[in-house]
C-alpha cells in the first residue's frame, strides 16, 4: 500500500512538474516552508555541474563515493550528467551526538566495498553544515590512500562551516536554514520532494551552535 501523499489521492495538486507530466509526489502537510532550490534549477545546475567533472576527469574517470542516505539522489542525477566510465561506491556514517548537532566524531555505519588505493575519488555529498562530518569522511578516506580526493557537495550552508572545507565542486550556497527534499528528509520523510524547500514544522532541529 502506498501512502497518500505519494500516490497522490489526497488533497489538490498544485505543484505540478514544470511539463505538467509528472506531477510533484504530494506532501499535503503545512511543513513545508519556502523553495530554496527549484526543480528547474537543480536540473540546470546537476547539469553544469556534470559537465565541468566531464571535463576535469577525462583521462582518468572518478570512483564515486555517495554519503547515505542524503545523497543517493543528487549521486543518481550527478553520475548521469557526467559523460564517463564512472565507477560507483557507497558509505553511510552517523554522527555521534544529539540527532540534530553534529559533534565531528563519525560513526561509519556502512563502509566502503571498494579499495581506493589510486583511485580517483569523487566524494559526492547532500550537504554542508557545519563541516565536521565531511572533514572526518576526507581523513579517513585520504588515509586509504587513493590517487587523488574531491568533493562535490550540492548544498553548503553559508557561514556555519567550523572547519575550512576544500569543494572541488559545489551546487549551491544557501541560508542556514534547516530544508528538506531531494534526498534530504527529517524523519525519513520528504526525500522524493523535487526540490529543496526549508522545513517549517515544530520539529524541526535547531541550527548548530
Ligand atoms: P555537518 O557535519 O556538515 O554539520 O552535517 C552534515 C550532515 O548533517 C549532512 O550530511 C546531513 O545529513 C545533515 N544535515 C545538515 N543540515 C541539514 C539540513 O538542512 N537538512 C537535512 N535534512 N539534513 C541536514
């Protein structure tokens, strides 16, 4: 049984797909606040973004390593705008701490399949918050020893990074706000939302400190 709001049996749509073919998966509670990323502009920019490791990595096609689960998403749309032979891998990590605050000590819940040694490694990531998860991912991955380590993170949160970030590649820089969709949810919920919009529900965590 599929639950209403991806079946989209209950409430009105109104948010269709810029076509109008495929409707938006209906999320029909108020949580959800302002678009910060269009679907349009998420296309647009997964695009560039797809083009510009097309051409940085032509002699040498990247080993993608996704973040789960946040990333699974972006990963899938990224890896097919890139016109190369890429090879694909996947690690999950929890972060130790509150479920809202990252304390930099990062649990790896899933590791890698893959052996990085001189491989080209494309970390591809959701998103930027404070910055401690993704310096821990670099140490540990570099550690592993592979030819050379990127990033691409779609999302960075301006101004909250408490560790200087190296990203190769970034989708774009928003507000500190905490948003949900394409792959970023709060409780397992909205990561089929087309677009990227700021949770406005009661539960939502508070911003780092
Ligand atoms: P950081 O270590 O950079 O503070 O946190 C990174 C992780 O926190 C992300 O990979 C993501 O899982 C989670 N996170 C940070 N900000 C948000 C947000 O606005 N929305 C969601 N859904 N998750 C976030």
């Amino acid at each position: 049984m599929h639950p209403d709001h991806l079946t989209g049996r209950v409430g009105q749509v109104t948010n269709q797909d810029t076509d109008g073919h495929r409707p938006e998966p209906l999320h029909t509670d108020s949580k959800l606040g302002r678009v910060v990323v269009s679907e349009e502009a998420l296309v647009t920019r997964v695009e560039e973004l797809g083009r510009q490791i097309t051409a940085d990595y032509l002699d040498r096609p990247p080993l993608l390593v996704g973040v789960l689960k946040g990333a699974f998403v972006f990963m899938s749309d990224l890896a097919r705008a890139i016109r190369l032979p890429v090879e694909f891998d996947f690690m999950a990590v929890a972060s130790y701490g509150s479920a809202t605050k990252t304390s930099g000590v990062v649990r790896i819940v899933k590791d890698l399949d893959l052996d990085l040694s001189d491989r080209h490694v494309l970390v591809v990531e959701d998103i930027v918050d404070s910055g401690l998860t993704l310096s821990y991912l670099r140490r540990n991955l570099l550690a592993r020893g592979p030819a050379s380590l990127e990033v691409c993170a779609l999302l960075v949160k301006e101004g909250l990074q408490r560790t200087k970030l190296d990203l190769r590649y970034v989708g774009f820089n928003i507000p500190p706000d905490f948003v949900v969709g394409y792959g970023l949810d709060i409780g397992e919920r909205y990561r089929n939302l087309r677009r990227v919009c700021v949770y406005v529900g009661e539960d939502q965590p508070r911003p780092a400190s």
